[in-house]
C-alpha cells in the first residue's frame, strides 16, 4: 500500500514509487517484492491521480499486475504490505518460528 501525497492532483512517478520501494526494503522484514504483484494507491480514485507511465513500466518490471486506486478506506491503514482476501485487505505479519505451533495462525474465510 502507497499513500499518496495530499496534493489536488497527485503525481505517481517511478522516483517516487522507486524511493517507496527502498524504504520498505530497508525498514520492514516483512516485505518482500512479490507484494507489489497487486499495489494499492490510498488517498484518491484513479481519475484524481497523474500515474505515469514511466511508474507504470517499473511496477511491471517487479512483477506487477494490479494497479488499485481507492479514495478513502472503511478504516484508515497504514502503509506496508497487506494481501487482499476475499476484497478485503488485511495485515501481512511475519511467522516466527515456533516448535510448539502457539504462533502461526491462519486466514479462515468467513462463512457466508
């Protein structure tokens, strides 16, 4: 997930992405570069935004296939890495190893 700057028409570039992209590497032992596979750009629709195609071309060099634009979340989030299940975005979290099994939990979809 990308948040995007406050401006009244924010401008997405491959500098901007590319430096986003370092500081996930740098600061979050979760992320790993198979999350940008689907990207999530929160703070306005996609008609509001400027994405160049130079941001679009290095996206698709590290394996991108979903561009995602959303206005405003149910719930505000954090930037970092999430998986969408079911449309719904939920918290990507690092598993411990754990001989007793106490710490990896799964996702179970909901009934319906």
């Amino acid at each position: 997930m990308f948040i995007l700057p406050k401006d009244n028409k924010p401008r997405v570039t491959a500098d901007w992405v590319r430096g986003l992209v370092r500081q996930y590497e740098s600061k979050d032992d979760v992320f790993h570069r198979a999350f940008l596979a689907t990207v999530v750009f929160s703070g306005a629709e996609e008609v509001d935004v400027e994405f160049t195609e130079e941001a679009q071309a290095y996206l698709n060099q590290l394996g991108n296939r979903h561009v995602i634009f959303v206005a405003t979340p149910s719930q505000p989030l954090l930037p970092g890495p999430y998986v969408l299940v079911e449309r719904e975005l939920r918290d990507v979290w690092k598993i411990m190893d754990d001989t007793n099994g106490t710490c990896v939990a799964t996702l179970k979809p909901q009934s319906k």
